[in-house]
C-alpha cells in the first residue's frame, strides 16, 4: 500500500476478494504514476507469503495487487 500511497493522491481504495481458497488483495492510488513502481514492492509481497502479484498504472491510477493462500 505505501507505493500506493506514495503517488501522493488524497485516497487509496483496497479492494480484498475471496478467490476460492485465495484472497485477492489490490490497492489503487487513483493517482496517474508515470513511472514503475519501486524495485523492492514486487519482492517484498512475494516475500511476504503472495502466490502472486503484480502493478500497473492506467487512467484511473496505479493498481498493486497481490494473491494469498488462505
């Protein structure tokens, strides 16, 4: 969430989703980012027990997602 937060926006939303026996967790800065997220994000996430994980930016933000095993 701190990359997030980060982009310097005034809300981030977290979205958390039940994927089967999974939780899908997201943050959005609602902040355009025009440059990559930090090197370590992507890496700590996995780090921290995420399957799977991953950023982007759009229009409507940068989106950091990642998915847990429950």
């Amino acid at each position: 969430m701190s990359t997030a937060v980060a982009d310097g926006g005034r809300r981030v939303s977290v979205l958390l989703a039940d994927q089967g026996r999974q939780a899908l967790i997201v943050a959005l800065s609602h902040q355009p980012a025009h440059e990559a997220a930090n090197g370590t994000v992507l890496p700590e996430l996995t780090r921290l027990g995420a399957v799977s994980c991953g950023t982007d930016t759009a229009e409507d933000g940068r989106r950091v997602w990642a998915v847990l095993d429950l």
